[in-house]
C-alpha cells in the first residue's frame, strides 16, 4: 500500500460514516555536534499536493537531554515544515541531521474508529519511506468496549471500561467480523466473546 492508498483506506468512519482524519506523530532526533535535540511531533491536517504531501499543523515539543544545549535558542521552526514527496522521500525546508521513527493513523473525530500503520524509521541519511504502509492495527468502540485487531502480532484486544481488570487478549479477530455499524450487536458479541475467553 502506498501512502495515497493509505490515507484512502477507510476514508469515513465504519460506525458513523463521519470523515476521518489522518496524523502522523513519532519522534525526531537531531544531532548537534555531540549531542542531540528530541522532538515529540504530532503533524495534523495532511494536504495532499500532485507531486508532494504537507502537513498543516505541526505540534511539537522539544527538549535537549543534556545540559550543553539551550532549546530555547534553537531554531524549532525547521521541524514544522516535513513533506512527503511525491517519490516517497522526506523532507524539511531547513537540511539538518535528523533521525525519526514515527507512524500514520486515520481516526474518527468521534472515536469509533481507527487504523495505524507500521513504525517507520527514517534519517537524513536514508529518507525513503516507499517500503509501504501496511495497516498494523484498526481500533473499534462503542460505549464501554474498545477492540483492537493488531494485524502484525496477530492478536486482538478487548478493553472493558467500566471494570477493572487487564485487557483480554485473544486470537486475531477481523475488525470487519465485528457488527461496527450497530452497538447493540457490537456488544452482544463482545460480551459473548468474554464470557468464552
């Protein structure tokens, strides 16, 4: 799957038909010298362009592990500015020496749903992110239960949150197996599925 059929995978909610947005969040880390900048991002509002892709808003926050570094002096605007080119390449206004590891996710603003993709690590040195975007896991809620089907460790995961207990993990399950469209029904199959777990 490349990034455009990514974004198009579920463009609209499975339980409410309610557009999805999509994010990219992770970490980047610069290095300065000996010593490195962290930076925790969270880009939203992607704006796909012919031949590029960019982000809208970009929330970050940065911080230096060490003491040799002021933050507060760097130039922060240059992590603001990511694009995805058309040819899978990453790219910033400004060229530094950066390492990211980061993922995509399409949600629903309401909640019912979600997917993710794999984690992806790139640098400055190696930028090209054009090894696909498999979909690792889609997140299903209704009311008081939350199921997550991880496609990559073949497991799904069922949250109940009005008891107190550990998640129950069982067997990978198919989101679409699931009654996403209809809570009662959603329900009823969990509540079946944990009296049998």
């Amino acid at each position: 799957m490349n990034l455009n059929e990514f974004a198009n995978f579920r463009k609209n909610c499975l339980a409410c038909d309610h557009k999805n947005v999509m994010t990219m969040s992770g970490t980047l880390k610069e290095e300065i010298g000996d010593s490195q900048v962290h930076c925790i991002f969270n880009y939203l509002l992607p704006i796909f362009r012919k031949d590029f892709l960019t982000f809208g808003v970009a929330n970050a926050a940065v911080f230096a592990p060490d003491d040799f570094l002021d933050v507060d002096t760097l130039n922060k605007e240059k992590y603001n500015t990511l694009v995805i080119n058309k040819d899978g390449y990453v790219s910033f206004d400004k060229d530094f020496l950066f390492r990211i590891k980061f993922n995509f996710r399409v949600f629903c603003p309401h909640g019912h749903y979600a997917y993710e993709s794999r984690s992806i690590r790139i640098s400055n040195k190696s930028p090209d992110i054009t090894k696909g975007y498999p979909i690792a896991s889609e997140t299903l809620s209704h009311e008081k239960y939350r199921v997550i089907s991880n496609n990559i460790e073949k497991t799904t995961t069922i949250y109940n949150f009005n008891a107190s207990r550990k998640p129950i993990v069982i067997p990978h399950m198919d989101i679409m197996s699931f009654p996403y469209d209809d809570p009662e029904k959603f329900t009823n199959k969990v509540q079946n599925i944990l009296l049998l777990a």
